[in-house]
C-alpha cells in the first residue's frame, strides 16, 4: 500500500498558513506529519530544534545541496531554507500525511521530483489586509516588512497561474478556510485512519 500523499502547502508570511496548520494537526492528532525544514537563521523565541526547524550551518546546509538531500531549498532575507528528503521520508514512515510549507519557489522545485503531493495555495484576500497582519505581529524591521510584502505581490501572482496549485484558499474567514482545507485532505485523512484501524 503506498502511504497518503503528501500535502504542499504555501502562499505569502501573514496568509494564516501555520493557525491553519496547526488546527489540522491538533484536530486530526497522529494522521499528520511535519516535514521539519533547515534553515540557517537564528532560533526565534519559543523555536525548538528538530521540532520548528533544524537549525543548522551554511556550509552544512550548502554540503546536503550539493549532495543533492534536499527536495527544494531558497533563500530569503540572507538565510537558507530547505527541505530534505529525509525529513519527507521520516513522516512517511510513520505512514503520517507529509506537510510540508514552501514557498512559491520551493513549489517549483517539488514539481520537478516524484513526490507527487497535494499542491494547496494559502492566499490572503488582499495585500492590505496581509501587510495589517504582518505589522500587527511586530517581529519585523520595515525593511524586512517591505521584502515580505514584495515577495506576498509575486506569490499571488503566481499562484494564479494554472496548473501551479490543485486548490488555492482565500482566507478571509478563518473557519471558512479551515473547512474548506479539511474538505480537501478529507479522502487522504482516510487513507490514514484505515490503515490505522
């Protein structure tokens, strides 16, 4: 039996992508599984190694590119990001539905393997409504602020184009869109609670 497909989800910093994640996670405990990505920025507060990221080097980082670990990797505001097989194939194991959280880059790059996911695009319902949310977090500088704010315009762009994404969320309805995400994963939930029973 192959185990359930893996979800890809992304969109813009501010979209929701983690509160609906983490919803999913917490209401459907041992169906899913985060794919943990590297990445060579600091620890924010509260961030665990091995569980939010694996914090790592650049030149470790550099090494498993090179040797051709990683599935996808980008870089952004000077730090690497990257997801490798095996943390894809560690949540696989489990027979876990994989997630993983890319950006738009990162989409284009998972396209090119086998891994064959469900491709889910978290949009905001406008770009005043996701530089309020970004401002209201108050982790950023306004330099870094107007970075993300560029990279949101050209990933909704992008997330228009056809055939990029399976299903893309507008979430200006926080349970709206979390029905609308359960909707979709429904039939691969299953898949996991069958095998499980």
């Amino acid at each position: 039996m192959s185990g359930p497909r893996p979800v890809v989800l992304s969109g813009p910093s501010g979209a929701g992508k983690s509160t609906l994640m983490k919803r999913l996670m917490k209401e459907h405990e041992g169906i899913f599984g985060f794919s943990v990505s590297h990445t060579t920025r600091n620890p924010r507060p509260g961030e665990e190694d091995g569980k939010d990221y694996h914090f790592t080097t650049r030149e470790a980082m550099q090494r498993g590119i090179d040797n051709g670990d990683f599935i996808e990797n980008a870089e952004f505001s000077g730090n690497m990001y990257g997801t490798s097989k095996s943390a894809i194939e560690d949540v696989q194991a489990k027979n876990l539905i994989c997630i993983l959280d890319v950006d738009i880059q990162g989409v284009k790059r998972i396209k090119q393997t086998d891994l064959n996911p469900i491709y889910i695009s978290i949009q905001p319902p406008s770009m005043e409504i996701l530089e309020k949310r970004l401002r209201d977090r108050q982790t950023e500088t306004e330099e870094s602020l107007q970075k993300r704010l560029e990279a949101a315009r050209i990933d909704m762009e992008l997330s228009k184009e056809p055939g990029v994404f399976d299903v893309v969320i507008i979430n200006d309805d926080l349970e709206r869109a979390y029905e609308e995400l359960k909707d979709i994963l429904d039939e691969e939930i299953k898949k996991v609670q069958e095998a499980k029973s």
